[in-house]
C-alpha cells in the first residue's frame, strides 16, 4: 500500500481490471502480435495473469521480461502495454517501472498527481484501442472520493487525454507505440477508419 510520503513518480497506476470489453477480441492476437514485434528486440513477452497486473523485469529465473496483464483482459493488457511504452531504459529494470499503486479514495491532491501519471499512457491506450476496433473507457480510478471533486476531476481529465491523444497524433507516438498502432492496424484491417476524428471527448 502507498503512503504520503511516496514520491509522485513511484505512484503506480492501476488499469483494465473492471470490467471485459464489450467487443470480441482474441487476447492470443494481441500477445502474438506483441511477442512478435518485441519478444526479440526488447527481450519482452507479453502474459495473461491470473490475478493483478505486474512488470517482472528479467532476472536469475527468467531471461526475459514479464509485461503480466490482468485475467485474460484485452483492456488490461493494452492498458500494461501503454505504461510500457512510455517507461523508459532504466524504468524497463524495475518491478512494476518503479512504480507504486495508490488505490481508490485518494485525496484531492493525489488524485490530480494520479491523474498526471495517467494522462500519456491512457492517450496511448486510447489511440492503440481505436487502432483495433474496441471502446476506449477513461479511467480516473477514484470512484470513492468525494462526488463534487470527483466529477471536475474527470472533467479535467478527460480533457487532458484528449488533448494529448490528439498531439500523439499530429506529432508522432513513442516508438514502440507506433509499431504496435501499425501493426493493429494492419491485423485488424483499419488503416481506413482510423483518424483524429475518432479522438473526441464524447467517445470517452
């Protein structure tokens, strides 16, 4: 569990665990693409867990890099696999990207610092959701707090990951998001629907 005294750059934020989304997704695409792309270039795999997710970096039992995603979840691995985008080098040598996880009813300031961790790597889920067909869901992760700062937080939120989504856009991904985009995009056949105007508030 987290503390008050953890730095903002060890909160660890959390993803994908509600809820299985609505469309018809084959999680085994997902890893197989995954591995293929990074599974030799960036000595990672991609896992479906049974339980929370988790990045395990490699060590003395396993040669390789662990990217866990949560229950067999198409939203959580996309979710894992935003975070892992934006880690960088030394961060790719951490448990969990050196993060940790502060959970629901956070304090106003911490939901805002939570928030700020969230909006890059929800930008890119949102992007690679889109790339593959399926409902991006925008995830403030603080259901207990309290409702009127809730809602603004949201609000706010919102509006940051859109606006970085769109930037992501007009400015290029992080490398190894823009791999995976193409390549979802060409498994899942959606070079033609694809574009900024998918990126509106109302779709999240």
């Amino acid at each position: 569990m987290a503390n008050n005294s953890v730095p903002l750059d060890t909160l660890r934020p959390e993803g994908g665990t509600c809820a299985e989304e609505p469309q018809v997704l084959d999680i085994h695409d997902l890893i197989e693409l995954f591995d293929g792309l990074f599974a030799h270039s960036e000595n990672t795999r991609l896992i479906a867990g049974d339980t929370e997710p988790e990045y395990l970096p490699a060590n003395d039992e396993c040669s390789y890099h662990r990217l866990i995603f949560a229950h067999g979840f198409y939203a959580s691995a996309l979710h894992e696999i935003s975070h892992w985008c934006i880690a960088g080098k030394q961060r790719r040598l951490l448990v969990d990207f050196g993060y940790w996880y502060e959970p629901d009813g956070r304090s106003a300031e911490r939901q805002r610092e939570f928030e700020q961790v969230e909006v890059k790597p929800q930008a890119i889920e949102w992007i690679l959701s889109e790339a593959c067909g399926r409902t991006f869901y925008l995830s403030s992760d603080n259901l207990n707090g309290d409702p009127a700062a809730v809602a603004v937080g949201i609000a706010r939120f919102r509006t940051a990951v859109v606006e970085q989504a769109l930037d992501y856009l007009a400015t290029g991904l992080p490398a190894r998001a823009g791999v995976l985009k193409n390549a979802l995009l060409d498994y899942y056949q959606r070079h033609s629907q694809f574009g900024a105007h998918l990126f509106a508030p109302e779709r999240i």
